[in-house]
C-alpha cells in the first residue's frame, strides 16, 4: 500500500532509491528544467507502483490561483483529492473557497497553512466540493448552507497523520 506508516512506505523507498526528494518549497526554488526531471522521476515511480493515471490526473487543471494568495487552499485540496484518488480510485474537486472562507486558522486570499488547513476539514468532518461551493478568488463570509453539504472524505490517513505529529 502507498501509505504505510510513515518513513515505511514501498513510495518513499522507491523515491530514496531514486533519490528522489523533494518539497514545495524546493520545487519551487529550481529553474523550469530541474523542477521538470523532479516530476518525470515521480512519474516513473507511480507508474511502477501502478498509480501513473490517478496521480496525473490530481496534478490537472490546478485553476487560476498565483495571485490570489490562497495556494494554501489549493495545495490543501489538492492533497486530499489525491490520497481520496489513490484509495478510491476516484478524483473528486473540493473547495478552496470553502477553506479561504471557513477556516479562520488561515487567513483566506492572504495566506494560509496546509496543516491548518487539514485539521480544519478534520474537525468540519468534510469539505464541500468545488460544485456546490465553487472558487471566486476573494474572501468572503462563510456560506453556512453551502458549508452544511459535506463531501465526507476525511480519510485515516490524515487523522492518523495529525496524531502522529502530536
């Protein structure tokens, strides 16, 4: 399985035999071409274990978002969109503007945490999906009806995740 308990999974062994490693952050800091290689040697992992096609698809249509300053909620979303596609097989859009509305541990358009953000959808017991509560790219009051039709998607993963770091 891709998530076994931390630092034990057959991915991570894969990526340091590869030598594969890789944050945001650093992803972020190399030139185009760099950062291109860091991708295709991912690729070449998931394609071995299998998941080529799902994770391709969590990387598609990442949306309008580098000037807004909510990529905290993008990455958010994403990230549990992908670990839902990966267990589930099925790739389903959250809302962002659920986050950069709701969750006051982040501070919406102006910025925000993804570890925030993931205790917020734990504690909210879901995330809507982009449908019913689409993105708009400013900060607004939390829409309670909207907030109220949850996609339940809180995996173990993430709670199992959180506990961990405590």
């Amino acid at each position: 399985m891709c998530f076994e308990r931390a630092g034990d999974s057959y991915w991570e062994k894969k990526s340091k035999a590869a030598g594969l490693k890789a944050t945001a952050n650093h992803l972020r800091d190399l030139n185009p071409e760099d950062a291109h290689e860091i991708l295709r040697q991912a690729a070449e992992i998931f394609e071995g274990i299998g998941i080529i096609n799902i994770a391709a698809q969590c990387f598609s249509d990442l949306g309008d978002h580098e000037k807004a300053g909510s990529c905290w909620a993008f990455s958010s979303t994403r990230a549990i969109e992908g670990i839902n596609a990966i267990v589930t097989g099925d790739l389903i859009s959250l809302s962002e503007q659920e986050l950069v509305d709701c969750d006051k541990t982040n501070d919406g358009c102006e910025g925000g945490y993804m570890d925030y953000a993931f205790e917020w959808v734990m504690n909210n017991g879901g995330i809507d999906t982009e449908t019913d509560y689409p993105y708009t790219g400013v900060d607004s009051s939390c829409n309670i009806t909207k907030a109220d039709i949850l996609e339940q998607l809180i995996l173990v993963f993430f709670h199992s995740a959180l506990q961990a770091k405590r």
